[in-house]
C-alpha cells in the first residue's frame, strides 16, 4: 500500500509512517473570511491520505474550509495508523501538542480518524480526556454532525463498520497535491487475514467502488491537468464490482483497460497487489497498455515457506518465484518492489537468509522493510509468542536495508546510457533549475530544466548518472514531447 505518494517515496528505505505526518492546507481552495476551519494531519499508507481529500469534501460541505495554521483552527483532526505501535505512539505525541493549542484556545474540537480511531473505539475518549470525537473509516459521512454535537458538549464516536460504503459519490478536494500526480481509491477493507495485520480489524470487509465512478474521477482529474492517477486499495487485484444494471462484473484486469482508455497521456499506477491474486489478465492488460506503469508493489513479507504460512501469506516461496518469473516474462522491463518484515515470531537465523537470498532473487526496485510489531487482537497476537529479540529483528532489518540498497544501487546504474520518458511532477527539492519526474517502472529522474516545460509535460531523458535512490539525466531534444499546456 505504500507507492508514489510524494511524502513517502522520497523518505530513506525503513517507512515509518509514524514520521510520514503530513498537513493538508489550503493553497487549493481559499477560505472564505468567516468560515471555520478545519486542520487536518494524516500518518499511515496512501489510502489514509485520500481519506483526508474525503474528509476535506465532506467538510467543505459542511461549511469548513482547510487551514494549515493549527492555531487558527476550529476543527483539529488527526487521521491515524494502527499498523505498527510505533505509529500510534506518534499520534499521541501529537495529540499532546494539540493539547496545548486547546489550552490556549478553549472551544477548539479534536478529532481522531482512521485505523487507530476504528482500534480503540470509545477507549480513546478514557485514555485521551482532550479528544472530543472518534471517527472509524467508514464513517466519516456522520463527521459534520458529530463535530456539531461536540460543540453542544457531547462527545462523539462513530466506528460502524460498513459492507458498502465506498464514498463513490465524493468528489475529494485535492488538498497538497502537485496538479500532476492524485490518488482514486476503488476499494475499502481487506478481507485477507495476513496473521501480523490489524487492517482487516480497522477497516472492515472489502468492497469495491463503481467502475464509472472510478472512469468519471479519472477523467475530471485528466481534464483539470493531471497526468498520473494511482488505483489505490488494501488488495487492489480482488478488484470487483457488479454494475447493478446489467449484472455484468468488472474485475481489475478490465478496470485496468477501462481507466488506460481515459487518454494515452494519462499514466495509471496501481496499490497494492497481493501475489495470490495479481492474474495473468493483469500482466497482460499492464502489457498491452503503454499508459499503464510498468511497476508492481508486490509484498513478499518473508522469504521463507514457514513463517509465510504462519504470517498466512497463503503462498510458498517457490509459489512467488513463479510470480516473479512470470511478470518479468511478460514484461521484462517491470521493476517489482516489496514490503518486508524482518523477525516475525519463532523466525530462525536460517529463515532470514531465505528472506536475504529473495530479495537477492526478486531485484526489487525497491523495499519498504520493517521489523516485526506485534498488534493487540491480530491472529498472530493471539496465537504466536513475539519470541525474537529487539535487537535480533534489528540486525536482521540492517540486513535486509543493506542488501536492497546494494540491489537498487546496481539497478540503477544498469539504466544509465538509457532513454526514458518522464513525467514531470515539478521542481527537484534540491534545487528549482532541476526538474523532478518519473520513469513508467516508477524510478525518481532529476534533469536539468533546459526547454519550456511546465509540470505535467513528459520529458525524453537520458540517465548520466545514479544513486541507490536516484537518476540523474539530460533532456533529449529539450521541449518535444509536451503533451500539455
Ligand atoms: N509489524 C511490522 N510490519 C507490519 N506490516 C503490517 N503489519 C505489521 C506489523 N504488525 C507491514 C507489512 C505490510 C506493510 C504495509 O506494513 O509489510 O505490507
Ligand atoms: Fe493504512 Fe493499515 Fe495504517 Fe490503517 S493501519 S492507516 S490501513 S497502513
């Protein structure tokens, strides 16, 4: 669940989400003088991020317009992650500083969202007396009037978990955003029950959003300049949605080619895969269709058949060999990734060498790794002792961090000579004279700003040079691909 999004792809190789807060302000939609204001932060995956652009919609209708300024906020919000503990010890860090800000400034209303919201239910308003509603991810339709009986003193919690809703008909205001690059969720819940994972416990069963709604997002985004949209949902690949009409199904495959044909221009990506489900169909829509991105996040966790049945992966190592294979026998330029857990319970020394030698095998572009943590109420809480030491899933993450840079290291130097189309997301944070943009297999490019581009343009771009992290190009034939403005 973890791809392009901005905030997070440019953070060193560990993820933590507890460090990915991000404010959304409002250099997209001015506030009118008189309207209250909302603050909102967002930690976790890319799905808690487009659930704030949900949020910011439904407030708008409220009457709420966004602020990046705490201080001058009538609503604070924190949407949160459940997935690690470390992840919401940062929440309550911060819901200390907005403590303070309720301190000085009586009246203001605090919100907790999401998985940590949807985790601990009603025990938030015990253990964090400052909060004053409690809002689950399926229910953020009841934000508007929960945060007017707040203001009446009385406390709200919403954690309903919902079989259908998907927010469909919400138009999320694109808070942050780049112009270049959005999100369109098309799917809530997980109904995997990975033995580590509190996702299913905090964001319900899966279901699937309207193909047209998904077509109609796509389209309105291409049409207002934006050249890169991210399918985005816990599974994407068990995709499926009945049009109620002519009872026809749509899977992912055919949703693939559906959101390819909104324009050539207009490149899709996709978040996140889980291998038992990512179907032949899939490799060949992602083939066949120039636009869609040649880049899978195709979680591994762990390399070993053992502790994959124990994490109920459902798969065997050999199994996602045989994956792998197959995507880079249909598309040999795919980059695959991978998110990986280091010393889940009883792992031996011998079974994270198999995690070593898959990430050796595999050529992930790129991991998100992390070590084990255990969460209260998931299978493996339940069933398993977290019997690895501290120190020992350390070591082994070190491990498995220094073997992907290496990987992505000499990955990248192999493209150097080579010539990639790149879309231009804007200027290179180092400095404003350097474009930043990304090839299709998703890798970051930095080139010199020689012709008359703007963000959005794709760009020919030749690799010079590279990091473990980076390419380094020039323009080919500077301003002669522009496909916009
Ligand atoms: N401990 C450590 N990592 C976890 N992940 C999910 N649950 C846990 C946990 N309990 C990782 C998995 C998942 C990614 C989003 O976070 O690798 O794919
Ligand atoms: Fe996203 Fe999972 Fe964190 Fe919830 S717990 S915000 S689904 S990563």
């Amino acid at each position: 669940m973890y791809n392009d999004n901005p905030t997070i792809k440019d953070l060193p190789k560990v993820v933590d989400e507890a460090k990915q807060g991000e404010v959304f302000g409002s250099e997209f939609a001015p506030v009118q003088p008189g309207t209250k204001q909302f603050y909102i932060e967002s930690y976790g995956c890319q799905m808690n991020f487009s659930d704030s652009e949900i949020v910011a919609s439904i407030l708008g209708e409220a009457g709420y317009g966004p602020t990046r300024d705490m201080e001058a906020a009538d609503l604070i919000l924190v949407n949160t992650c459940s997935i690690r503990e470390k992840a919401e010890e940062t929440v309550r860090k911060r819901l200390r500083v907005f403590d303070k800000v309720k301190q000085r400034k009586p009246g203001t209303m605090i919100g907790v969202l999401g998985c940590m919201a949807e985790r601990l239910k009603s025990k938030f308003l015990e253990e964090e007396k400052l909060v004053d509603i409690v809002v689950g991810p399926d229910a953020y339709r009841d934000l508007p009037s929960l945060v007017a009986g707040a203001e009446e003193g009385e406390k709200g919690v919403n954690v309903f978990l919902s079989r259908e809703e998907t927010y469909a008909d919400i138009s999320p205001v694109r808070l942050q955003s780049n112009g270049v690059t959005a999100f369109i969720s098309i799917m809530r819940g997980c109904d995997n029950m990975c033995s580590f994972c509190v996702v299913p416990f905090t964001r319900g069963r899966e279901r699937s959003r309207s193909a047209f709604s998904i077509v109609a997002e796509a389209t309105d985004l291409f049409d207002k300049g934006f050249r890169e949209v991210t399918l985005l949902g816990q599974n994407v690949d068990s995709y499926k949605w009945e049009n109620p009409e002519s009872g026809e199904v749509v899977n992912f495959a055919q949703l693939l080619t559906m959101t390819a044909a909104v324009d050539p221009d207009l490149r899709i990506r996709f978040s996140t895969s889980h291998p038992k489900d990512i179907t032949d169909d899939v490799l060949y829509a992602m083939r066949d269709h120039e636009n869609v991105c040649k880049y899978i996040h195709l979680p591994v966790q762990s390399g070993n058949t053992r502790v994959l049945e124990l994490m109920n992966r459902t798969y065997t190592r050999e199994w996602y060999i045989e994956k792998v294979n197959r995507i880079y026998e249909i598309m040999p330029d795919c980059a695959i990734s991978s998110d990986i857990i280091t010393g889940f319970c009883t792992e031996t020394e011998e079974e994270h060498q198999e995690t070593l030698s898959m990430v050796e095998f595999a050529r992930y572009s790129m991991s998100y790794m992390f070590f084990y943590s255990e969460r209260p109420g998931t299978p493996a809480a339940r069933k398993f002792e977290d019997d690895i030491p501290l120190a020992v899933k350390k070591r082994r993450l070190t491990e498995v961090i220094e073997l992907q840079t290496n990987i992505s290291r000499e990955l990248n130097a192999a493209e150097v000579g080579k010539t990639f189309r790149v879309l231009i997301e804007g200027d290179s944070k180092k400095s404003d004279q350097d474009w930043k943009g990304r090839t299709t297999q998703n890798r970051m490019v930095i080139f010199p700003k020689v012709g008359q581009h703007q963000p959005g343009d794709y760009a020919l771009v030749t690799i010079t040079d590279s990091t473990s992290a980076t390419l380094f190009g020039y323009e080919v034939q500077p301003g002669s691909t522009r496909t916009n403005g």
